[in-house]
C-alpha cells in the first residue's frame, strides 16, 4: 500500500527543497536552541492541544523551575501543577513527572533513546516517542499527529478519514518511507514547522510552499478539502451552580478534586450539579455532602469553559458559612493571599475576580 502511494514521488528532491526551506526560515523557538531530550520531551509535551504562542512562556518558566529531570522528579506534585497552571490538560503535567521519576529511577537520569524504552513511559505516545527520537538523538522515526497528517494528506492525496487509528498507522508507514536519513532531526521539524505556518488547517499559503511542485493536492486543486475528518460526538454540557462560601474571617472553601479523572488533584470552589439537585435543595446538598451550613447568597456571573468531550455551563454565586471547621477531607478554607498558591483550573482562576477585596490577590 505505501509502496502504490510513493509510487511516482521525487523523494529525494522533496527532502532537499523541505530541509532548504526550513535552514532558511525555520521558527526560533526556545527548545531549539539545544539537543537536550528532556527539554524536547517538555516542549513536546506542552505542544498537545495547545498553540506554539502559548507555550513558549511556559515552557521558559518550567525550565527554570525544573532545569533538569532531577528536578522534576523531587518536586511536589501540587508545584508542578501550579506551574503548569492555565495550560490546560494537567494529566499530561502527573503524566510527565511520573515519567521522569522512572527516568531519574531506572534509567541513570539519561531519557531512553529506543522507541520500546522511550514509549514504555508513562504518557509517551507514538508521537511523543518519535519525536524526541528524531529530534533529539536524530534517528529516522517518524512523529504523526494531526498537523503531519493533514501536510502529508495534501503531499501524497490521501482520502482516509484521518480520525481512524488505522489511518494513522498509515501515515507513520509514509513518514517512515519519505524522512531524510541523514537529517531526520530537520526533516521533522520542518513538517511540523511546514503545518503551522503554510499548510494551514484554512485558506492554505500554496503560493508560498516550498514543496508545492511535489503537492498532489495542490495540482488537482483540491488541498482545502483534504485532510478527510468525520466530526466526532458532540459535546455533552453540564449545568453547575459554583459557590463562593466565605466565613467570618474572609475565608473561603476550596475543594481538591479527585485524584483520578478530569483535572485531577487540582483545586476548585464547590460545583453543585445543579440540573440534578435542583436549586431549593442546594444548601441541604452541601450541608450533606460537606456538612457545612450556608446562607446562600447572590448571583456573580456566569462562565461557560469547553473541554475537549465536554461543556460546563457555570452560574457563579456568593454563599456565606459560620463554620470554619469540617470533618471533610477533600476541603479547606483558605484567605485571598493564600488561594493563589494553589493550583485552579482556568474556569476556577477566572472567578477569583468575585472574591471580596480581589484587588488584594493584584497587590
């Protein structure tokens, strides 16, 4: 099958005219700057799901916090969490420190350089693995996501639905098959490089492309309608009712989620699921599931945050409580110059706003 599709393909000449193109325009992004793959593992890491722009901060202030794996593997938890705070996804923050525990553990300190080893740790995909491989150790692994898929889908006229996991395995086949030997470090990182700022999801920059002449897509003038993704499910929306409980003292109830699921092990104010109790019975709810008594209060605002799988519609209110002390594990009552130390998802850190004399969590 790769054979047929590779069939007629200059790949010599297309692997001179990507790796040309990215010598001479290639990003200046702060992981480039040296072959260390613990730093590309990190970048690598922060890049799912989320924009160059916005990682590059991030990825800066990590590595001051976490220089190395030695680092990483001794800092607590809820740190790390804290630093990863606002970029969203935090199972890949456990993931990744979990990860370089069994680095600094069972392998020296040194990150794995063969694929069995380097995709055996925890959170390391396909993608992940081959793309510290190629970049960092510069071995002829090919690293496959979303943004490979669609360049090479308009490169070589590819009609599967690139949803399907078997698709993927495909495209690694012809990633595989087209990746320079003697650069696969630049070949890679022109690909990814090519997707980002040319072959873009829309409105595709064809007339700029360095590797047009190859493009199947482009000379049938088809590249806008490929790649071919059926839409996934749609998202399913929850109702919450969020409560800002504030005792005599000024402070207020934080709650540590589960350790295992959905923002695992960071910090929230207390979500009611509203639709299922209903809003006459929220402070018997509370009471029951916190064994806190409260005067509820008015309504602040109102947020809607999108996950990947789902919606959280949230109706923010003021609540108050004479109690500060509870039997419940799971939560704490904290003042306004303590609530920031904690790691909150980006939801949770936008109703800081709501707090009583917020000004003081800006001084």
């Amino acid at each position: 099958m790769t054979d047929n599709i590779i069939k007629n393909f200059d790949i010599t000449q297309f692997q001179v005219d990507l790796l040309q193109w990215y010598a001479e325009s290639k990003r200046d992004l702060p992981w480039r700057r040296e072959r260390d793959p613990y730093k590309i593992w990190v970048s690598e890491i922060m890049l799912q799901q989320t924009k160059v722009d916005t990682v590059i901060p991030y990825f800066n202030h990590f590595m001051e916090k976490y220089p190395t794996v030695y680092e990483l593997a001794a800092a607590d938890q809820q740190d790390v969490l804290k630093a990863w705070e606002g970029l969203g996804y935090y199972s890949r923050a456990r993931n990744l420190q979990n990860a370089v525990r069994e680095v600094v553990t069972v392998y020296g300190g040194e990150v794995p350089s063969t694929p069995d080893e380097l995709g055996s740790l925890k959170g390391v995909g396909p993608y992940t693995t081959g793309a510290i491989l190629s970049i960092a150790f510069n071995k002829p692994e090919p690293a496959v996501d979303g943004n490979v898929m669609r360049v090479f889908s308009r490169l070589l006229k590819i009609e599967d639905d690139i949803a399907q996991p078997r698709t993927k395995k495909q495209f690694e086949g012809y990633v595989r098959t087209l990746i320079s030997e003697d650069d696969p470090s630049s070949f890679n990182q022109a690909i990814m490089d090519l997707g980002a700022t040319i072959c873009t999801p829309k409105s595709p920059a064809c007339m700029f492309c360095p590797v047009q002449q190859h493009c199947r897509a482009y000379s049938e003038g088809i590249q806008e309608e490929l790649p071919i993704k059926k839409k996934a499910k749609r998202q399913k929306t929850i109702p919450y009712v969020v409560l800002l409980i504030r005792n005599e003292k000024g402070e207020y109830v934080i709650e540590k989620r589960s350790e295992n699921g959905l923002l695992a092990n960071l910090w929230q104010f207390p979500m009611v699921p509203v639709e299922e109790i209903g809003m006459d019975h929220l402070e018997n709810w509370i009471y029951s599931e916190y064994g806190l008594q409260i005067q509820l209060g008015e309504q602040k605002g109102k947020l809607k945050h999108v996950f990947s799988h789902l919606i959280w519609r949230l109706e923010i209110y003021e609540a108050t409580t004479v109690h500060t002390k509870t039997d419940d594990s799971r939560i704490i009552f904290a003042n306004q110059t303590d609530i920031v130390k904690y790691p909150f998802p980006v939801s949770h850190q936008k109703m800081l706003k709501y707090l009583e004399d917020a000004k003081q969590l800006n001084g």
